[in-house]
C-alpha cells in the first residue's frame, strides 16, 4: 500500500521548549502533516508550550484531551503527567507507568506513532539528557518511518541526541535550524507500508504495556528476569533487547534504559541515605534525652550506656552525612569491603 508521510513525533528534554518552539515556529501553518510533540514536565507543572507555539504564529498548537481527532495542520502536545499515545485516528492520554522516570515520555509516543502509522512517521529527537526517546526512534525506523536527530553539537543538553545516534541509523543529522527544512522536503512523500515483524510485534506489546492494557499487564514478561528491581515500584525487572537496545521492564510497567535505570537508582539510593541520616539523627536525640534522664535519677551505669550508644549512632550518622556531601555517585570503595573507612578518616 503506498501512502504519504503526514505524521510528525518530535521528543525533547532539558531545553527542548526553546527548542520546539523554535522548530515549530518554522514549519509552514499549511504543513500536510500532524505533528507530536513530548517535553518532559514535572507531574505538577504548567504546560504553556502550545500557548507559545500558537502566538509565534506558527501551526496551531493544543494539550489535546483523550479520544482528540487526528487532523492534518495541527500541533497535539502532551500535558504533564499524561503519556501521548497515537492511534488510528484518534489520540489518547494515559497516565500509564513512567518510562525512562518521565511521563510523558518520548517512547511511548514514537512507538505508538509507528504502530499506528508505520513508514508515514517521522521521528525527530532533539535535546536533552539520558536516552529517553532512542528505543521510540528504532521503532520509527523498524516500521519504515524516517529518523531526525539534532546534531549533538548544536544541543543544548547533548545526551538523547547522541544516545540515538548510537543505536539508531539516522537518515538526517543536522542543527535546530535545518531541520525544519528537512521536515518540509520529506513530509509528502510517498512511502509503502512494511509487514509486521517480530520486532513490530514487540513494540505493539509495549505499547499496550504504556496504555495500561490489563491484558498486556498480565501476560507473561518478555526477557529474562535481569536480577534488578524497579526504583520505583521495588519489583522485579525484567529484560528485553529491543532491537538491539537493552531495556528494561517490571510487572506493572515502568521501563529502563541502561542509563536511565542508573540515574534511577542513585537518585532511589540518595533518598536511601536521607532516610537513614535522619532515622540516625532521630535515635541518636533519643538515646540522649534517656541518657540525661538515668543521669538525673542517679542511675550512672544506664546514663553511661545511653551516651555510648549516643556516641556511636552519632559517629553513624556524620558517615552517613559525609557521603551525601560527596554524593552518591563518588561513594569510595575499598577492596576488602564497603567503602566507609576512607569517608571517615
């Protein structure tokens, strides 16, 4: 079947509403496409992205609500705290389990486009940090669809530029202020369909996974069990190699790169180390005030015992400070076991 390419999903992070405003501000308002856009927000954030995108004049922008008709010409951005799912026709907004620690998340946008819509997408990622949106690419290219990526030198925040460009042959390379252009000369085009694959049927059960499909929740889990736990949820996760690309995934459906899983741990194991400073901070107060009341009603050797107990959670506690001074990521490692010695010396 040979159709035109006329669907644009675009993903940014870190500085990417400069970024998308400016790219958009640059398409024609008569552009024979509809175009995606996901930012990552703050759950509890305001979106005035579409707001910005439609007084510099550009195509008409909006935070579409759930079932919003597909139409040629428009700008559909997703809203804080909801993923962006395209379907036939129509979009949805779900607030399925975070991927890569975002929602919305570029992902599930990209794969979703490519399922719906296969070789008559174009995915363009732009700034931002980690990889988020570099599996959503792959799954554009696997169904046929074109790959845009900014160059990583013209990024703002280089990371999901340069992460795609690793795992994904990119058809277009180039600065912010080319890739309009690109998308002008290459939206229209006549492209024909691909079959459905292995990899297409992966996709699809990761879409459904994002949708909060309870079929899709209760079925069995691709891959293996990888010996992780979520950061999240503290279930196990599963992995998958999704075109090449390690992912991960738990029963209820947060999913992981390799870099993302990482960020997600040291942020899971700074609030660890909080919880145990004040847990310690807490004790050590506690211990004292029993210590000053034995001393007070002349019971010398329970005071002793209270102040060394004070003493020693005390200690504990300044160890415990001290990385979180240096944070998570310099915590020192000794060969023959765990790593406080050289922090408390």
């Amino acid at each position: 079947m040979v159709e035109e390419r006329d669907i644009v999903v675009i993903g940014a992070s870190a500085g990417g509403v400069e970024a998308v405003a400016a790219l958009v501000e640059a398409l024609p308002r008569d552009l024979s496409a509809a175009v995606f856009i996901v930012v990552h927000f703050p759950p509890h954030s305001t979106s005035v992205l579409p707001r910005i995108i439609t007084r510099r004049g550009g195509m008409t922008a909006m935070h579409p609500e759930d079932g919003t008709p597909i139409e040629l010409g428009c700008v559909y951005v997703a809203p804080p705290d909801r993923h962006l799912i395209v379907e036939q026709g129509h979009v949805r907004l779900v607030r399925g389990p975070r991927e890569n620690g975002a929602r919305p998340a570029l992902d599930p946008l990209f794969r979703s486009a490519a399922r719906a819509y296969g070789a008559r997408v174009i995915g363009v990622v732009l700034t931002g940090n980690l990889d988020d949106g570099t599996a959503g690419l792959m799954a554009v290219k696997s169904a046929g669809g074109l790959a845009v990526v900014q160059h990583p030198d013209d990024a703002l925040y280089a990371g999901m530029p340069s992460s795609a460009l690793r795992h994904v042959q990119a058809d277009h390379v180039a600065p912010l202020g080319e890739i309009p252009a690109i998308l002008v000369q290459r939206v229209g085009e006549q492209v024909e369909q691909k079959g459905a694959g292995a990899v297409a049927r992966q996709q699809n059960r990761e879409v459904e996974v994002s949708e909060m499909n309870p079929a899709a929740l209760e079925a069995p889990r691709d891959g293996a069990p990888s010996g992780y736990v979520c950061p999240e949820c503290t279930g196990a996760l599963w992995e998958t190699d999704e075109g090449g690309l390690p992912r991960f995934r738990c029963r209820v459906g947060h999913a992981y790169s390799f870099e993302s899983l990482l960020a997600e741990q040291g942020s899971a194991m700074d609030a660890a180390l909080w919880a145990a400073y004040r847990a310690l901070e807490e004790r050590a107060a506690l211990t004292a005030r029993m210590g000053a009341r034995m001393k007070e009603r002349g019971q010398a050797s329970l005071a002793l015992r209270y102040q060394e107990q004070t003493t020693e959670t005390l200690q504990r506690a300044e160890l415990i400070r001290r990385v979180l001074l240096m944070g998570t990521n310099e915590i020192p490692v000794l060969e023959n076991g765990p790593a406080a010695q050289n922090v408390a010396d």
